[in-house]
C-alpha cells in the first residue's frame, strides 16, 4: 500500500526516537513488532523471544505486521512503520530457509521509499527487550539493506543527524510540505 512507509534498518540506530518525532509532527505511525512481543512473552514467561525460540518470534512479528497492516488500511493519509512484515519475513527466511519473503514481500507492499537507519555504535544500547549486540544489530542491517532493494524498494539511508533533521529529511524525499 503506497501509504504504508517503512522504517528499517540496524537495530539500536535511531528508529523509534524518529517514529515519535513523526508522530509529533500528524502522522500516524504503528510500533515495532518485535518489541511489542518481547514485552509481551516477557510479562507472560512466554519462548517467542529471539534469544530463545527465534523462528516463533519470527512468526508471531510476521503474523502481527499483517493485523497491524489491517488496522492501518482503516486510517487516513501516511501510516509510518517501525520495521514490519519485510523485516520479519525476512528473518524467518534467513533464519529457516523457509521462502516466506518473495510471496509475502509481493503481496504486502509498502510505498516504494523504505528509510533505513546505519549502524551508528554511539547512540546504540542494549536493553531489557534489545539483548543482542551491536555487531549482532549490523549483520541485521547489512541483510535488510540487500533485502529492501531486491524486492523493488528505494531505500534511503538516514542521514546520522538530530532526530528533527532525520524526520525533515524524510519528509523532503516524501514529498511532505
């Protein structure tokens, strides 16, 4: 859906502080998946964590960016996304080798600009829901950054800049007064 934007990218670069800065700024915008379940299975002592049953967080982050695409399709004018079916898709496949991307990837489309944010080890942090590492954070990206493009996707690296010059910047390649 051409009004569905995706932020992607390394993990820990920046994506959710822009996200909020877009929210501020009228757009409506749809939390990370993955961090939405680790909370989740965290809370419950549930295993569809990645640092325990990795391909059921896969699915369940699939299965979650698919009702989170029906809910948005309901909202009006550009719906940015924190990661999403790609991301997923694509680290189910990866992780598996189960061929989930091409067709879903095909099927579920984005608008044609993806952002992707850079490894940028000085604003990086683990945390509670963000227990990988950094060199774990830029083989992620270095997939989704090959990823992206392979399905037809201009992807945008954002620029390591303050959050407000970063959500300028996507506004300028979307076109947004």
């Amino acid at each position: 859906m051409d009004r569905f934007v995706i932020l992607s990218g390394c993990s820990g670069g920046g994506k959710s502080t822009l996200l909020e800065a877009l929210k501020r700024r009228g757009h409506h915008v749809v939390e990370e998946p993955g961090r939405r379940i680790v909370v989740e299975e965290l809370e419950g002592d549930g295993s569809a964590l990645p640092w325990v049953d990795a391909p059921a967080f896969a699915r369940r982050a699939i299965a979650m960016s698919l009702v989170d695409r029906e809910e948005a399709a309901i909202i009006p004018g550009t719906v940015f996304f924190d990661r999403g079916l790609i991301d997923a898709a694509s680290a189910l496949e990866h992780m598996t080798g189960e061929p989930v991307l091409a067709s879903l990837g095909q099927l579920h489309r984005y608008n044609s600009h993806v952002f992707l944010t850079p490894p940028w080890p000085e604003i990086y942090v683990g945390d509670r829901e963000r227990r990988h590492d950094f060199a774990a954070a830029v083989a992620e990206y270095e997939r989704l950054s090959a990823v992206y493009p392979s399905l037809g996707y201009d992807v945008h690296l954002l620029p390591k800049l303050g959050v407000e010059e970063r959500a300028d910047f996507v506004h300028s390649v979307m076109g947004f007064e």
